[in-house]
C-alpha cells in the first residue's frame, strides 16, 4: 500500500474513532436575560464545560432580550447624578448563587438600605392619620462605636417592649425556612433533578409553606396579632406590595429580606446578569422580542417581532408569561397567575411634613412604612440619599400609579421625578398552583414557573440552576451521544453552608 494511501486510511480511521463528545452540541435558546436565563446559561456550560474531555460541552446558547440592556427586572434609575436600584434591589447573606456570582465577577458589595425591622434605622409606621411606632432617630455620623451600640440597644428594647417575646418567633420562623432553603445547595450527589415545582418543594419540606397565608403560619407560631398587623405588614407591603394574605413561604422570605447583612451589587445587580452572559461567552440579542415558538417535530422555531426566525433544539422560557404575547404550537397551558405591580417613583426634593402632621422634614423617618389599610396611597417612602438639609432622594412604592396631585401633597418640593411600573412578582394567592416545567413533554422549559413559590434574585437563580440539570439529564436520555454529557462531581466546592 502506497505511503500516502496508508495515511488516509490512518485518518480516515482516526475521524471515525473521535469520541461524540465532539458531534455539534444542540442549540439552546433562552427567552429572557434577567437572572433566570443568565444563571441558566452559567450553569450549563459550567456544568458540561469545565471539564474538557469529560463532557459534552453545550455552548450553544442564545438569550434573547426584549430590552436594550440585560438584567430583566434587575434595573437601575440614575437621578442626582447617582444610581439606585429601580427593582430587585437586595440579596441575603446566604443567597449563596449570588455571592457566588458576585465573587466569580469580582463585583463589589454595597450594604443595604434601611430596613423596616433595622435597630440603627430610624422607622416609623403610618396609619395614615398618626406614627403609631417610631425608632429613635440615627445618631450623628461623628459618634464614638459605644455611642452607637447603647442606641441600637434601645431600638431594640424599644421593639421589643412593643412586640415583646413574639419577635424572636417571628425570627425562628424564618430561620426555619432559611435552614430548609440552604437544602438546594448541597452537593448534587445527594440532591435530585426536580421536574416539576411541587416535587422541588416537598423535597426541601417547604410545599406546605406555599399552601396556606403568612397570616395563617405566624398565628400558628404563636406571633401576637400586634406584631402581625403592624410589622409583619409593613415588611410585606415593601417587599412585595401585598398583604399577610401571601403564602407562608413567601412571607418567610419577605421577612427574610429585613435581616441584617443585606446586600447589593455596587453600581446595579443587573450587573450580576451581564456579567454571567459575559462570562458565558454566548450569545445574546438584544431588542430581539419573541413573539412565538413553534415546534417541528425536530426542533423549536423562535419567530421575533421584527420577524426573524430562529431554530434550537431546546427553547427555555426565562421570563414570567403572565403578561407576554407569545403564542405557541402547539399550544401549551399553563395557570392562571396574575402579576402585582408595584409603582416606584423616585423624586429628588424635599417630603411635606405637613402630611404628616409634623412641622419640619426633619421629624419625618428615613422609612415611613404602612399597614394594610384600603385608602393608604403608598406602601413605603424612604430616604435613598440627603444632600442637603432641604434636598433629598427618596423612593416610594405604592400598588396604583401617584397623581402629581397626590406627589405634590406628600412632597413639598420635586426637582425630578421617575416613575416606573414594575410587574415585578407574582401576586401570591394560596393554596399556590404551579405551572409544569416542562411546557410540552419534550425541550421546552419554564423557569419561572417557581416564582409562585418565592420570587427574588436566589429564587431565580436556584430554579434555573435546577433546570440546567434537568436540560443535561433529559438530553442525555435523549441524543445517542449524549453518554458523554455528564455533570462533573466537584462543580460545587465553592458553596458553603456555614
């Protein structure tokens, strides 16, 4: 045999023999930039390519994003010259994907703003006729640390002489659900693939939690109905815009949301996302809305508003439906679920305190928080940024959108002024039902259908981590080469519990 025939049997016989792992990934496209579809997009090409040779590396992914800019309902406003966080704006000291992620991107940290609950805040609770509950005032910023510690310990004393023994039931009932929580970082060996919210759920024994009100959990506690209506409410009304009628789980977690070491991402955490698509090196459309997502047969056709197809094995949905046109065939069914909308208006001025029945701006709280009553026009004011002693900036939440009249009564002076509408989160409504995961029985997926459980940053974040696992588990039992996708074994040495 000639030389050079021998070398093209050689070759020929070398191609043959290349393992699959090599054969084109399929391609994954991912309607939604937001956390849910960056976090996604990290974990499976974390997942199946950080380990060459041992996997099948699917970096295929496309994100499409309706929007300019990535982040979804992670966003920021800049007025003043500075920038605030215009939606999910905190992140808990054991939301553990976050920090993660913020290490991994090497984005800096920015403690929390006031909370309701916060013994160094100056908090006061509105009825809408007086401040039934007020903490001290701040100390002032030249105060030696002894100084500092005796008023926070009579805040506390303060709060504990209005709420008593009932606070720190309120605060084991949240550890209780945080301890529960941390279950969905444990080491994969020991944690299943979910494909369905309500298995995901009763594995971390946290489904009955979604089936009954915050109102019902914290009665059975043994929380005072003082602490219920007042506090509790206030916390809930910010956080999610709602009352102790949501479910005991996402009042857990809005109640989680005033505990110390709060944080966010200097800058914006919708940064978090973009750096996550970043890092992913994939790819990313932006002003590319999805208009509808048909299935062949083979694969899914995306078709965009402006009418450009594109085609993928597998289509994950990584933003709520509740409130987009997107049609499907064949068609899909989901629940019923409507959004709340909280309405957030920043201003830059000066706060009426005359409103309030107070003299001068300054006897007005940095947080001024409600409880649930019909005719209340705002859930929360605070103070974001004093620049001087008669100009400030604040946001406001509120459940229907400010008249000017209305801001013109609550603020004696306005410089600037945002308003932004946010469907920022489902309204909860127990018993909850889930929508599937899996929208069709075979690749195409819903992440947020969590969200009915909880919605925050982590959230998003542990759902999608779940259905990376679920794309890489249901593809390997799908594709004749996908014996070679596997999830590596030490992907989570980074995570700890402590």
């Amino acid at each position: 045999m000639a030389p050079r025939q021998a070398l093209l049997l050689l070759l020929a016989w070398l191609f043959l023999s290349l393992p699959t792992s090599i054969s084109t990934p399929p391609r994954i496209c991912v309607i939604g930039s937001g956390i849910a579809g960056s976090s996604l997009a990290h974990f499976i090409k974390h997942y199946t390519c950080s380990t060459p040779g041992r996997t099948q590396c699917l970096d295929d992914i496309h994100i499409f994003e309706r929007r300019d800019r990535p982040g979804g309902r992670m966003a920021t406003v800049t007025i003043g010259g500075d920038v605030f966080e215009a939606g999910a704006s905190i992140i808990h000291p054991k939301n553990l994907h976050a920090l993660r992620f913020a290490s991994l991107l090497n984005l800096p940290h920015k403690s929390k703003p006031a909370s309701s609950d916060d013994s160094d805040s100056w908090v006061g609770i509105w009825d809408g006729d007086k401040f039934i509950f007020e903490t001290l005032r701040p100390p002032p910023a030249s105060s030696s640390s002894l100084y500092r510690k005796i008023h926070s310990l009579l805040n506390s004393l303060l709060l504990f002489r209005r709420y008593g023994f009932s606070l720190f039931k309120m605060s084991a009932f949240v550890k209780g659900m945080l301890e529960k929580f941390l279950s969905y970082y444990k080491e994969l060996e020991s944690r299943p693939v979910f494909t369905t919210v309500e298995e995901m759920l009763q594995w971390s024994e946290l489904y009955e939690l979604t089936q009954r009100t915050l109102q019902e959990e914290l009665e059975n506690a043994g929380l005072s109905a003082h602490l219920i209506s007042e506090l509790v409410t206030v916390i809930t009304r910010i956080n999610y815009g709602q009352s102790t009628g949501i479910s005991g789980l996402a009042g857990a977690v809005s109640l989680a949301g005033s505990d110390d070491g709060l944080w966010s991402v200097e800058g914006g955490n919708w940064q978090i996302a973009a750096g996550l698509i970043n890092q992913s090196n994939i790819f990313l459309y932006l002003n590319e809305e999805i208009t509808s997502i048909s299935y062949t047969g083979a694969s899914y056709s995306l078709k965009s508003k402006d009418g450009t197809n594109h085609n993928c094995e597998v289509a994950v949905i990584a933003t709520p439906l509740d409130e987009l046109n997107i049609s499907f065939t064949p068609p899909v069914s989901i629940p019923s679920r409507r959004l709340q909308h909280t309405f957030t208006t920043f201003m830059r001025g000066l706060i009426n305190p005359k409103y309030f029945g107070l003299k001068s701006a300054s006897e007005v709280p940095d947080l001024v928080g409600t409880v649930e009553k019909p005719d209340l026009p705002f859930s929360s004011i605070s103070v974001l940024k004093e620049y001087t002693d008669e100009e400030k900036t604040y946001k406001m939440f509120s459940r229907s959108a400010p008249s000017d009249d209305l801001l013109d009564q609550i603020f004696s002076s306005r410089k600037e002024t945002i308003r932004i509408d946010w469907p920022a989160y489902p309204h909860f409504e127990p018993p909850e039902v889930f929508a599937p995961i899996i929208l069709d029985g075979v690749h195409l997926y819903y992440i947020n259908s969590f969200e009915n459980a909880a919605s925050t940053i982590e959230t998003g974040a542990v759902a999608a981590e779940n259905v990376a696992r679920l794309i890489i588990s249901r593809l390997s039992n799908s594709r004749p080469d996908a014996q070679t996708i596997k999830i590596p074994t030490n992907d989570q040495k980074d995570l700890h519990l402590d």
